[in-house]
C-alpha cells in the first residue's frame, strides 16, 4: 500500500496578518520545513502541497530541484476543509495511506513519520494527539463555570491519516457538509470509523501568532551530538552471519557471546556514545541473560532508552569482511535496522569494505564494523 501526502497551507493570512506560510523560520518558508520532511523521509510516493492561488508561482520557483519531482501543488479551497478535498480528489491510487498534515506545524520529523506509518498499518484512521495533563475549564461569558474532567481529553494534531476508502466514503456523504468538520478525523467518527489516538512525544506546535516564530525557531535550534562505535568478532566455520539482524548464508559464522552482529553491536555503542549512556557491555554484559540473544532486540532496548527530545539524524556504518559481499544484502540490512530503530531508511548509510590484504587489527579470521551516529537534542 502506497502513502500518500497532503501538506495543507492555503491559508489567507488574515488572522495572522501575513502569509504565514512564507514566513522565514532559520532561512527557510514555513511551508518548506514540513514539506522537506516528508520528501526527505522517503516514505511518499506522493506529496501533494495545497496553497492559496497567490503563493503557488512564488512556491513552485522555490521547489524546481530534482528533489521535489514527486510533489504537486494545488490550488486551496475556501476553507481547510475545501482545500484537502481538492487535493484527495487528485489521488490516483485508491489503495493507498493518506497522510494529512498542516503546513504551519513545521517542527514535524522523521521519527514521528515512521511512528504514524507502522502505526497505520493496523489502524484505518489514526490522529496524532497529547493528553491533556493542564486543568481544563468550561466558561461562558468569559466567566469559569466548572472544571471539566480531563481524563479522556487529547488534544489533536497532524499529521493524521487514513486508508483511502475511508475518506472517501466520508466525503461521499458529507460532501455538502464538509466545513462543520474541524478536521478530517471528526467528519470520519461521524461516519461511524473508529478513530485511533497516537500519543505526539515530540513537540509539534501550530504556527498560529507572531508570537509563535520565537517558540518554533528556539525549539529547532537544538544541539547536535554525535557517538562512535566500533565492534570486532572472529569469523569461524558455520553456516552463517548476522548483519544488522538480516542473515546471510555463507560458510562462516561469527564467534560471540550474542548473536555477533558486529553491525547492530557497533551502532549501540555508537547510539550510547551520542547519548552518553556508557556502552554496550554496561547495558549487557555477557551474562546467561543475554546468551546467543538477538542484537537487534538490544538495539531495541537501547532505542527505547531515547528521550522524547532527541532525534536520530544520520547513521553511516561501514562493515570490514572479505566475504561475503555485503551489497547484494544491503537493502534488507537497511530495512532492518530501519524497523528496530523507527527511522526512515534514508538516514541509514551501509557500506562494505575488505581488508584490501592488510591485517587491520589481525583481521584475518575476523569481521568488524564502524559507525558514526548523529542525533539531535530539541529544547
């Protein structure tokens, strides 16, 4: 099943005073933060980019590069509602995950991308959302009535996403009636769907005042670390390796305590460094409770360790082995590792090398691998 994008910012601009869109965030449009996301993630096929008609000449002059070949701008309706209709009514795949996202919420990242996708998989209809941990109140007249109980209140954000079939549906019905609908989630629950809430771990604020650019700009400053891991094992008769938890069948196998996944062992440290959490024989030392265990699900273990405010922002990994290749095995190594660290796999670099006949660190009847992490820290 293809996923689909629709980055709505069509906008008039009364309310916050200008085209917001455009507004200028460390150099770049507002509209071009979140739109470099998801083209960038590699998970769309498509992306559409819906604006008000006196942007698009400016925008499309902004996107010519090769880069943006998979993007279609639009033309926005009256409403926000209007506008995601005329982009839907553009999709040619009706198999398809449609993902929705407001443009003035620029500080959308892969990591959150990945999440709604895999989540997505199980669920027709999925909306990003925090609880609401402030007290709520009810008030009229600009007068506190009483206090509404907040344990099933969440606040709803993008991007959401929905199977096809299911908006279509919706839209079939509730065509004439589409602006009462605050969003696409709502007009699906009033055709009875079942809405899935994925709780937004990551902050993911609306651009909505001039006020607004200052909070945005500060939390995309950030600051950027980095870690490196390095790892070696014997190669010894056998029937196999482990490569970032894909196997390849070969005469060798790897001699270790674990699965000898030199690969997967090297990008926990590396991922420990960046984090500065020690390293990988801290966090498993060779005990019976870790014994011929899966390095990928120490990967995984790690991974879950990662604060909310900290995103992975590139692996390059290079594996030292004579044989066997590691290219014709590089996508499902990719993909692997994609899955257990919950990134796209276009932030994951695998290259192989052989020893080229030197003895790099008596590497004659061994394997290793190095790996370069960089993450960044969000305030």
């Amino acid at each position: 099943m293809e996923n689909i994008a629709i980055i709505v910012g069509a906008g008039s601009g009364e309310r916050f005073g200008s085209f917001k869109q455009l507004e200028l965030i460390h150099g770049k449009p507002v509209y071009k933060h979140s739109l470099d996301v998801f083209v960038s993630s590699g998970i769309f096929s498509e992306v559409f980019l819906v604006l008000h008609s006196k942007l698009i000449d400016t925008v499309k002059k902004e996107i010519e590069s090769e880069e943006y070949k998979n993007v279609v701008i639009c033309e926005g309706g009256e409403s926000r509602s209007e506008s995601v209709y005329k982009a839907f009514n553009k999709i040619k795949n009706k198999n398809s995950k449609v993902f929705i996202h407001d443009a003035a919420r620029p500080l959308i990242n892969n990591e959150v991308l990945m999440s709604l996708k895999n989540f997505s998989k199980k669920n027709k209809a999925v909306v990003l959302g925090k609880k609401i941990n402030d007290t709520v109140r009810f008030v009229k007249n600009n007068c506190s009535k009483y206090t509404v109980d907040r344990t099933n209140l969440w606040t709803a954000e993008t991007p959401q996403v929905f199977d096809y079939e299911i908006l279509n549906n919706s839209y079939d019905i509730n065509i004439k009636n589409i602006n009462q609908f605050t969003d696409e989630a709502a007009m699906v629950e009033n055709n009875g769907y079942k809405v899935q809430m994925l709780e937004s771990k990551k902050l993911n604020i609306k651009l909505t005042s001039k006020a607004d650019l200052q909070i945005i700009s500060k939390a995309m400053e950030g600051e950027t670390l980095s870690g490196i891991g390095i790892d070696f094992h014997t190669l010894v008769q056998g029937a196999g390796i482990i490569v970032g938890g894909h196997k390849i069948d070969c005469k060798f196998k790897s001699e270790a305590h674990s699965d000898g996944d030199v690969l997967t062992h090297a990008i926990i440290d590396a991922l420990c460094g960046a984090l500065n959490i020690g390293d990988i024989g801290q966090h498993f030392p060779n005990t019976d409770e870790f014994l011929d265990i899966s390095s990928i699900e120490l990967l995984k273990r790690i991974v879950n360790l990662i604060p909310n405010n900290i995103s992975i922002i590139n692996i390059d990994a290079s594996v030292v082995l004579n044989e066997p290749k590691i290219a014709p095995h590089k996508d499902k190594i990719v993909q692997s590792l994609s899955s257990a660290l919950g990134i796209p796999s276009k932030l994951i670099s695998i290259k192989g090398t052989t020893r080229n006949g030197l003895n790099y660190i008596d590497m004659s009847n061994g394997w290793g691998a190095e790996v370069i992490i960089v993450i960044k820290k969000w305030i």
